[in-house]
C-alpha cells in the first residue's frame, strides 16, 4: 500500500509528478485567453452569462454581481466564455428565432447584437491576450535571469554535412543567414532549425573577408531541453566554450519587455512556419500532440524546475493562440473570417452560409483532435 501511495501522490508519481503540473499549465492558458475575452466584452458593453474553465458537469461555482456564472467544469480540456444571446459554448450566430426570444434588455447587451468591431475586438482579445501572457513571462524571466548567449561561431564541421560541403570552416563567423543579420549561435539555430529541405544562403566571416555559403539543412533526432526526441533541421556546426565565448546577458525591466516582445514574435514566426510546411508534409507529424503529450511534458518541466513550467505556459499560449486564429469556425479565427465578410458585404453572412461553415469547421476540428490524439496514443 505504502508503494502505490508514494506512486501516486510523491512528486514523481502521476498525481503530484504530472497531473498537477499539467492542470496547472493548461489553466493558465485557457483562465487567460477567456479572460481576454470577457475583459474587452464586458469594455464593449455585451452581457456575459458565464465565465467557465472546463466543460461537462460543474463541479464549482458563484455569481457575482453582475450575474455572470463564474465555474470550474470537470473535463479541464479548455473553457468558455457564454455571453448574452449566445445558444451554445461556441457563440455561434443564433437563428432569427432564437433572437426573438431575448427581451429588449437582453438585446441590447447581447453579443450578436453589437457593431462588427465589438465582437471581432472581443473574440481577436483571447488569442491577444495568450500573446501578452507570453510577453509577460519572458519578461520576467529575462529581468530576473538574463539569458545565456554565444557569439556566432563555428568550432567544429561535421564531416560529410551540409555544411562541409557548402565550403563553411571552422573559424568563420556567420554573418546573416538568408539576408538576417544574427548576433548569437541561438539566431542562426533559430533561423535554420525549421527550413529542412531548403536551401538557405549564408554570410560568413573569414580571415576579415565575408563570403557567401549555401547550404540546405537536413533534419536530425536531438533532445530537446525536457529529454523528448524531436526531429530539428541542422547544417552540422558546432560551437564551444572557446570560440563561443558564452556570456550573460542582463536586462532591466523595459529592456526585458523589448527581448520578451522579440522573443515571442520569432516563437509565433517559427509555429506559422511550422504550420505551413506542416500542411504540405515537410514537417515530423510527431511534434504535433495532444494533451497527453501535454501533460507528459508539464511532468517533465516541473522535475526541472518551476521556470522551466512557467516556460511551457509561455510556449503552449502562443500555440493556443495561433491555433484559435485559423480561418476555422467554430474558433477564434472562423468568426473574424464571418466579421471580415459582414464588414466587406455591410450585411451578416447567411444563416445558411454560416452553418456550413460551422458543420466543416467542426469536421475539420474534430478530425486534427483525432489526430494529435492517435499521435499521442499509438502514432509516435
């Protein structure tokens, strides 16, 4: 007995060890992109019935004073903000109907009753403000532990790679690589590390002289930072100590801000990128996860160390919110795309239009759920 009680409940075991953490993260991720949500749609002026983290039966909750439903739902994957007028979880376009059935108070407050940039304004905030919670933590982050950087050298060729065959040698010092300027060996990974396949120009220095290099990056097996195996596009250079020379960067809080705003834009780059080569197969299916992996990674982060948690958070808010702006209804995206055409045309898509979108949409949902959960379970 004692054996499986330490199992489950000491901090390797699954209780402490990994479901904690991973209820923690993703919390955070979806307590945050609801509230941006229902912040700018209570600044608009729309009603809000309920404010909920989870779905299925509600295990928790309270109204405050302005009669919003504020719960914590048993199936903790994801959350909702209902607002006024809405039928369902999705603030799907009610029918005529059911739009009839408000009173004249309700009207007036209700979602789909507001100007077109109140609801694109309320519905872009949550995606928004999973950005800002990304800013926020490599601010801090920044602010209190500087980041580690080395200059951009090459010590070491691999024989046979990319790079050897490109003419790249140790010593030289990359310059650019396809027309950006790299300051660190971290801005030439960044800049390589998602174009397999394709060729990318390089900018070296060598003996004063700069010259030209180009080399097309093949991907390898690597570890990443929490032990999991991911395929990443390399050329075959390696730094060290001595040609490196690895210094800390330090940032006070304004500088911390400007390098989380960077930082975050070049994770939000590289997911876009990533999601395009994706589409078209050039990218390892097995990077793409669900929940499991989720929850798998947020054990492993929390054995590192609270700042590596708390840099997961930051990571899967950018993701979650890139995914929640695909043209897809029922996300984020579907119902800008909806507003976009309303503003263009100076009338609400029909019913009949926006149904299809909705029933493709959920098929489309629905299916990359499917997908990331057989990944999780039995592809990878």
């Amino acid at each position: 007995m004692n054996e499986i009680l330490h199992a489950v409940f000491s901090t390797e075991g699954f209780f402490l060890g990994t479901l904690v953490p991973f209820l923690f993260v993703l919390t955070v991720v979806v307590f945050v992109h609801e509230m941006g949500h229902y912040l700018v749609g209570r600044w608009c002026g729309i009603g809000v019935k309920a404010f909920s983290i989870g779905f299925g039966p509600e295990l928790f909750g309270f109204n405050d004073s302005h009669g919003t439903r504020w719960k914590l739902c048993a199936i903790p994957l994801g959350g909702y903000v209902k607002f006024v007028g809405d039928m369902n979880a999705t603030s799907s376009q009610p029918s005529s109907e059911e739009l009839e059935s408000l009173t004249t108070a309700e009207r007036k407050i209700a979602f789909h009753t507001q100007p077109v940039w109140k609801r694109a304004a309320t519905v872009v905030a949550g995606p928004l403000f999973n950005f800002l919670l990304t800013i926020a933590v490599f601010a801090v982050l920044f602010s209190a532990y500087g980041r580690p950087v080395m200059e951009p050298m090459v010590a070491e060729v691999t024989a046979g790679s990319p790079a050897a065959r490109a003419g790249i040698l140790p010593g030289d010092r990359f310059v650019s690589v396809n027309g950006s300027k790299v300051q660190t060996f971290s801005d030439v990974q960044r800049l390589v590390s998602g174009r397999g396949g394709d060729a990318i120009t390089f900018v070296m220095l060598r003996d004063g002289k700069e010259i030209t290099a180009t080399a097309t990056p093949e991907l390898m097996e690597q570890q990443d930072g929490l032990g999991n195996k991911v395929k990443v596009a390399v050329i075959g250079v390696v730094n060290n100590q001595e040609f490196g020379q690895p210094r800390l960067v330090t940032y006070n809080p304004i500088e911390a801000v400007g390098a989380a705003v960077e930082e975050t834009g070049y994770i939000i780059q590289r997911t876009g990128q990533f999601l395009q080569r994706f589409v078209v197969g050039r990218e390892d299916k097995c990077q793409l996860g669900g929940p499991i992996k989720i929850a798998k990674m947020s054990g492993q982060a929390a054995k590192l160390g609270f700042d590596w948690l708390v840099q997961l958070v930051a990571l899967l808010s950018v993701g979650i919110g890139i995914l929640n702006l695909l043209p897809i209804p029922p996300l984020d995206g579907g119902h800008l795309l909806f507003y976009g055409v309303e503003a263009v045309i100076r009338r609400p898509v029909s019913e009949r239009m926006m149904e299809m979108g909705y029933r493709a949409g959920f098929m489309l949902v629905l299916g990359f759920m499917g997908f990331v959960f057989w990944n999780d379970l039995f592809g990878c």
